[in-house]
C-alpha cells in the first residue's frame, strides 16, 4: 500500500500542481500552502500534529523556511521528509537566492540533514547541492519536472517572433530570467519581433525596449499554449536555473530554443537547440540561425517527449512513494 502524503508547498506554480494531481492518482493527499496562512509556521506544525493520523510522508516542494518547519515537526513525529528542489533554495545570489541570507543558511543546513530524501530537477542541481551540503550528497536524487505533451503540442502556424515566458513580479527576478539580455537583444535584431510574457507592471515599466519588442502581463497557464504554438524561437537567457519548465512547454509545441548555458538548461536544450554565452552579441548571432532552422522545433518537441514528459514525472513520483510503502 502506498503512503499517504502531506504536500507542503510556499505558493502554487502549476508544476507543483500537476504533482498534487498525479500524487493523488494513486494515494491520498493532504495538502498545506504556506502563503494561505496568517502565521504559517504554527498553523503547518499545528496541522502535522493535528492531522498526524492522516499521511504517512511529508513531501515539500523547495527547501525553503517551510521546509525547515516541516523536517523539524516532521522528525519529532518520526515520519520521513522529502524535499524537492527547484533552485533558487540552493542559490546565494542576492535578492533571489534562498541562502543569500546567513539565517537561511543554517536553516537549509538544518533542513536537509534532517531530510529522509531530496529530490532535484536537473543533474545540474544535483552538483550544486552536494557542492553546498556534501554531508548529505547520499540523500539526493534527480527527477526532472514533467511536460504534458498532449496539452503543450505544435499549432498549425510558427511566426518569426522571438518569446520570452516567466511568471516576474520582481526586477531581482527578471535580471535572473536575464530579460534586460531580451531588451538588448531586441535592439540588435529591430527587424524581428520580441514577446514577454509573465512581467508585473513594476517590471514592465522598466522593461523599456525598442519598437519590436512587447511586453504583457501574466496570463492563466492554459492560455500560454497558443503563444507558445506561434512562437518560432523561444528565448531564455537566464543566469541562473533549475530547470526552466517554460522553456521545456515552448520546446513541446515546437519553439526552437536560444539560451544560456547555466543551470539545468543545457540539459533540456541538448542537441536540439543552441546554447550561447551571455554576451547579447552571441544570443542575437543564435536566434538568427534559430529562425532558419525549423527542423529543430521538432527535435525540440521530440527531446521532451523522450526525456522530460509527465509520465515519467509520475512514474518517478511513483517509485519514491514505493521506497516508503511499509
């Protein structure tokens, strides 16, 4: 028999979801956002001990202050804690990274020592973790996010339009997404058109680009699946990632892909792609070659469908569930 889960989770990215959905196919789920609460760390470890009766595991998405309340209340209670990561919970870069702060340090140190099992996106991640916390390189193990190919197909039309998608609220964030790379580009290329999509209106009166590039708020995730399907080229120049989950949705309706090599990218891009240096020069040369090269929008979709499809996400999921059936 399966164990029962308690997902914690900050906030409520579709990937995250998409987990709930597949989890509860096969097990019940109870489930806590932390950001619904007044005073979320007494309201989690009020309702592990209230509802102790009702799961078997805790799973926590990112290794964030939830997870540290979560692996503590967790371990008086002796049940096994999982920690998925996702990757700013294993960054230190300012105003983004979870361990730019020393506090959080030590928290994260607390956290994964005390972690059953940490689950990362990307064999990038995983480096990274064992780099920062090779005390607990043992537990980690890696388990790609996972893309519904039936929703996330090629359309009918591709225009020339270079897409960006990120859900941005914070220009911290969007210098993380290197969307001030997508501006400069933009300039470089005036002839061809540029969308970004995700931006609050705070970073989008600071994305004051060039005539060809426009810049809209964010949307429901079902409604990106057209954006994506008339995207020829999609664009991520990040500086630092997990494993982009835009970036694989845009690759399965057919997008070819432009981005940097940082984090897990190059291990989603692969050969159906092309990876550049940061330089904007570099990225404008890419996306040129990319709008001439229609062939690799159906590597890309056949990439993720081989490697990083939700079938395997759920399979995967399965087999951690599995480790802990008694």
């Amino acid at each position: 028999m399966l164990p029962r889960v308690l997902l914690v989770y900050r906030v409520s990215p579709p990937f995250v979801l998409q987990d709930r959905d597949l989890l509860a196919k096969h097990t019940e789920v109870l489930e806590f956002r932390w950001s619904d609460q007044r005073h979320p760390a007494r309201a989690l470890a009020r309702t592990m001990l209230k509802r102790r009766r009702d799961y078997d595991i805790i799973l926590v998405w990112f290794g964030d202050v939830h997870a540290s309340v979560s692996a503590r209340v967790a371990r008086w209670l002796r049940k096994p804690v999982v920690i998925i990561l996702g990757g700013y919970d294993v960054s230190d870069v300012h105003g983004y990274g979870f361990l730019s702060r020393p506090e959080n340090l030590r928290r994260a140190k607390a956290h994964f020592k005390r972690a059953s099992l940490v689950l990362v996106v990307s064999n990038a991640l995983r480096s990274e973790f064992v780099r920062r916390f090779p005390r607990e390189a043992w537990k980690v193990s890696v388990l790609q996010t996972g893309i519904d190919t039936v929703v996330f197909q090629p359309g009918t039309h591709k225009e020339a339009q270079v897409l960006s998608v990120a859900p941005v609220d914070e220009w911290p964030r969007a210098l993380i997404k290197g969307w001030d790379r997508v501006v400069e580009v933009a300039r470089l290329l005036p002839d061809i058109p540029f969308l970004v999509v995700g931006a609050s209106k705070e970073v989008s009166e600071r994305l004051a680009g060039p005539a060809n590039l426009s810049v809209k708020g964010p949307v429901n995730h079902p409604q990106l699946v057209p954006v994506y399907q008339e995207s020829a080229v999609f664009l991520h120049p990040s500086r630092s990632e997990g494993l982009p989950n835009s970036l694989l949705e845009a690759m399965s309706c057919g997008c070819v892909p432009v981005a940097t090599s940082v984090g897990g990218i190059p291990e989603a891009v692969g050969n159906a792609g092309f990876l550049t240096s940061e330089d904007p020069k570099d990225i404008a040369a890419a996306i040129q070659h990319a709008l001439k090269s229609e062939s690799l929008g159906t590597m890309a979709r056949e990439r993720v469908s081989a490697s990083f499809s939700i079938t395997r996400r759920e399979k995967g999921l399965l087999a951690l569930l599995a480790h802990f059936a008694k």
